[in-house]
C-alpha cells in the first residue's frame, strides 16, 4: 500500500540582510529559502567548462550508483575515484557515463568534498580545496565566523536523489547551477521518520510504503524548488531529502549554533549527535542490553515502561516549550 503526503511551501524571503536573518529568520528554528542574496559571481561564471578548467584532473572520491536513489540501505552506490573534470563532464553531459562508467551505461554520480584527512579532524572547506573557485563564492555573513564548522561543495548528475537525513549544525545550502527540489521535515516528527542513526529508512519519500512505514504519512513536508542562485536555511536536526533536477553544482556551509564544547571534536561531516545526546542515547541502548537478562515477556514489559517514561518527560518539555 503506498501513501500520499502532502506538503506545505517553505517560506521564501527576498534580499535578506544579515539583521533580517539573525533578527527574524534564524530564531524561528524552521527551513527558509533565500533569494537575491549576494553570492558572488558563480552564478553566471560556474560553467561545466570554466569548473573542469580552474579545478582540472584532481581526483575526487564520488558516490557512483546504477540507480538514481542512492540506498543507503542495501548500499546501492560505491565510491570511485575520479579526476575532477571527468566527473563533471559525466555528471553534466547526457549521454557520457554511457560511454565511460564503473558500473552500468547511464551511472549516477554525487560528489561531496571532504577534508584533506578523513579519519582526523579535519572538515571540507573550499577555500583549501577548491582555491581557485572560492574566490568566485560570497558566503553570507550571517553566522559568526568563530562558529563555522565547514564549507561542502557538491556535485551531481540530473535525478540524483541523496536519503533523508539531519545534521548536527546549522546550514546555508547555496545552490550554484541547476535546479532542486528540497523536501524537508521538522525534528518534532522523529518518531515519523524511521530513523537509523541520522538517516530516515524511508527512501521513496513520495510513494512510502505505508506497511512498513504507517506513520510516515502522519509527518508534515515541507517543499521548495531552488533555483540557482537560491539559499535554503536548514536549521539543525531537521530532516531533509535533496533532489537534483538538473545537473547541480551547490555549496553549503555548516556551522555550530550551540556552545563549541557541546560539539563532537571528531566529526568530519557534522554529522556526530552533540556530545550529551549520543551519549543519552548510548545510555539508552546500554539499557535495553540489560534488559536481555531478563525473560521475552518482562523484557517487553519493561521496555513499556521506559518508553512511558520517555513519553512523559516529551509531554513535559513540550508543555516547558523546550522540545
Ligand atoms: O544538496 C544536496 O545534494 C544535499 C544537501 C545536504 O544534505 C546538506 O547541505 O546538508
Ligand atoms: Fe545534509
């Protein structure tokens, strides 16, 4: 049985000042596409051509896929290696990955940069990876720079379609070249999403199965078409699904909303819970072992009773506003 879901638009804002951000759209915690925000000149100069040209044959780690939902699942994509300009001329030209592929004639390709070391602490930052394009990109000064996090560039091939999920920081996703639809949910509807980790299980967003997956019809959408040139706030912890209607080029640059310290140091894609909730969370599974001791009957029992008290303490802190 498949589902439908509606959705509501995502509030769109025109020529927003930094004051306007911080004083209007930043507190209100919800997704907002900016237009007419100054982003340089990559606009207009970020070509297929002039991209290849500046960044050349540097090889790129990429997400390659015969399908264009990447599945994190069943892990339907791999990551090849491959020199900067042949990944643009595949993603961007109908036709080439018939020619030159890994896996099957027609391939999906999505690039997102990563720091020069993966397994340290060090973050995607365009500036050190990309210099001779980051000069050609304004990023909105609407955070304070002692908060940045990171800066992700990202390329893909029309239709690519990357998983719902959330991030740990707070996101200016600046769409460079190409058009795509943004679908969005609030954190409030966790429970609707069928997360694993910070990923919902729920792939095919616009036919769920509603056997598998009963509630995720219950959640609230949000929906937008970027256009080059747009920016969408995401705020953290909420949930999005990218996809790509066109051959796509974007930037997003990540930041820490909250204290520094409530951050994992050791998070290369801003990804990693705040340090007290993983380890809430932690707490939480180390529970539920515990509770293998026990007999089915008062194992399931006493799993009852901690998800009643976890209801009880949502209920108090919606009514604390807090949630
Ligand atoms: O635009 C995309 O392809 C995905 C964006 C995303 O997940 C992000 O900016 O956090
Ligand atoms: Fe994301």
């Amino acid at each position: 049985m498949k589902g439908t879901l509606s959705s509501s638009p995502v509030s769109v804002y025109e020529n927003v000042t930094k004051e306007q951000f911080l004083h209007f759209i930043h507190p209100k915690r919800e997704p907002a596409l900016l237009r007419g925000v100054d982003i340089g000149e990559c606009t207009s100069k970020w070509t297929s051509e002039y991209i290849c040209e500046k960044v050349g044959v540097v090889g790129v780690k990429v997400h390659v896929s015969s399908s264009p939902q990447m599945n994190f699942i069943n892990k339907n994509f791999l990551y090849k290696t491959l020199p900067f300009d042949e990944l643009v001329k595949r993603a961007s030209t109908p036709g080439c990955a018939k020619k030159n592929h890994f896996l099957v004639p027609g391939e999906f390709y999505y690039l997102r940069s990563v720091g020069f070391d993966r397994r340290g602490r060090d973050t995607a930052d365009i500036k050190k990876q990309f210099p001779n394009l980051a000069g050609d990109i304004r990023i909105p000064d609407f955070f304070d720079e002692n908060c940045f996090f990171s800066s992700v560039f990202r390329i893909g091939s029309p239709g690519v379609q990357l998983w719902t999920h959330y991030d740990v920081m707070d996101n200016l996703l600046i769409q460079v070249q190409g058009r795509k639809r943004m679908a969005l949910f609030s954190p409030s509807d966790a429970l609707n999403m069928y997360l694993i980790g910070d990923k919902s299980q729920v792939l095919d967003i616009d036919n769920p199965d509603c056997h598998l997956y009963p509630k995720f019809i219950l959640s609230q959408r949000y929906e937008c078409i970027m256009e080059p040139g747009d920016i969408i706030f995401i705020p953290a912890l909420w949930f999005h699904n990218a996809l790509a209607l066109d051959f796509g080029v974007a930037v997003n640059v990540f930041w820490k909303n909250l204290k520094c310290d409530l951050y994992d140091k050791n998070d290369p894609y801003g990804n990693k819970d705040l340090i007290p909730a993983n380890r809430a969370i932690q707490m939480v599974e180390n529970a539920t072992k515990l509770l293998d001791t026990l007999p089915h009957d008062y194992k399931d029992f006493y799993i009852k009773r901690m998800i009643s008290i976890l209801e009880t303490k949502i209920l108090k802190s919606n009514e604390e506003g807090q949630f």
